[in-house]
C-alpha cells in the first residue's frame, strides 16, 4: 500500500535552540520537533523532506518541507494542530496538499538567504544578526559582491570535503544598509554548504580594509575551499523564501 497523499508545508523557525534542520542523533533539531508533533497527528511514522537543510543556529523566515501519509487531512486541521502543538520557536506558514510529485528539495528553482550584520550595539539583535564594531567601506563591499557575483565556480566559498557543484547561477546579489543594520541578499538556483556565510565572511573582510578586492579574487580563481577561510557565524543567516 503506497502513501498517497503529499502536503507541503511552509515554516519559519528561531534556529538558536536546535542543531540545525536535519534529524541528528543525540541532538535536537527542527526536523525531529516537527515530525514527532505529525506522528501524534497522523499515527504513523512521518518522514519530512525539506528544501535543504539549515546548520545550527540559521533562522528561517520561508523553509520549505513535504511528506507523504497514508491518510488525509484537511490542511488547516494540520496547520492548526502544528501551530497549537510546536514550540514556540517553531511556526508553520501555510499547509497545502500538492501532487505526489513534488518534492521539496528536488522541485525547487531557487532560493533566497539574506545575513544581517548590525554595527551598533543592540541586545534586541542578539542571536538575530552578526555584530561587528569596525568602520565598514559599504562601497568596497558592493564591489566585493559585484565580483563574487560573477563567478560559477564557487568552490573557495564552500565547505570543505562538501559536495561541489561547479555551475551556481547566482541571480541576485546585493547589500542593503540603513545607517545600523547591513542586510546582504542573494537568490540563486542552489547553494554549496557554508557559501553565504563564506561570502559574508569574506565581504566584511574586504569591508573592513583586511582584505583586498585583488586577494578575494586570487581566492575566487584557486577553486579550493582551503583558500576561502573566513565564514560569518550562523546567527545572522536567514532563509527568506524557496520558489518552485
């Protein structure tokens, strides 16, 4: 007897508590809490199948996930289960039953990640954002995105031992800044592990005068996650949306 029914759901979640999206043993994540809270609902082991996976302590604003059941639910009796039933820390969006086609992670076109950087001290931003105290050149760092952004080949801004896929369409790339908070956005068609925070990590370099827009270029052009060495902690990054 096949599963045949397919919902998606939309989440939002405060990562600072969990270890990441992905079922961990010995470790609580966002997965776990949420599938747990389904196999009360549905009794039966639920199996969640998200856009990607987010590490420890990234926030998500637009997470994308999808499971397979034997038995039907109207959506909003899902929705309003879940939303009664998480942790606070946890929402769902919006629940829709979609064909059994879809697939999360492999439906998806593209996504959006933005990181926040905060350059005046804020304890409402802690946990929320990545604080720096240093003077910044807002133009040397569009300068930096404006060169990252031309490249595919993003490797140098990868984890290392991940695996790499060469060819990364890189659609939007660009900073915000209001006098206080920098906002850097990216939509793209995929993302190698740890590359918005490498690009972060290496913008604020070239940002704070550290390193030279000709150096992240040597970097860029090596290919070679060991040359890619600075990476932005993960409390600044959020996952805003997943089209499909």
């Amino acid at each position: 007897m096949k599963k045949n029914h397919n919902y998606k759901l939309t989440i939002k979640y405060i990562g600072t508590r969990y270890h990441g999206w992905q079922r961990q043993p010995n470790h609580i994540t966002v997965q776990q809490v949420i599938e747990d809270c389904l196999k009360e609902l549905f009794k039966e082991k639920i199996t969640l199948i998200a856009s990607g996976r987010t590490d420890a302590g990234v926030h998500a604003l637009g997470q994308v996930a999808n499971f397979k059941t034997f038995s039907y639910r109207k959506p909003f009796e899902i929705y309003k289960y879940l939303n009664a039933t998480l942790p606070r820390d946890i929402g769902i969006v919006s629940v829709e039953e979609v064909p059994l086609s879809f697939n999360a992670r492999f439906s998806a076109k593209g996504k959006t990640y933005f990181y926040r950087i905060y350059t005046k001290p804020d304890p409402f931003l802690y946990g929320f954002g990545w604080y720096v105290s240093k003077r910044f050149d807002i133009k040397k760092m569009e300068e930096a995105l404006e060169l990252i952004r031309g490249y595919k080949d993003l490797k140098s801004l990868a984890k290392k031992g991940d695996y790499l896929r060469e060819d990364i369409d890189i659609r939007e790339l660009f900073l915000k800044f209001d006098g206080k908070i920098i906002e850097i956005h990216i939509t793209a068609s995929h993302f190698l592990r740890y590359m918005v925070r490498k690009i972060v990590g290496h913008t604020v370099r070239v940002g704070t005068g550290s390193l030279s827009i000709n150096q992240l270029k040597e970097i860029l052009d090596a290919s070679d996650p060991n040359k890619g060495i600075y990476i932005a902690p993960p409390e600044g990054l959020f996952l805003k949306e997943v089209y499909y």
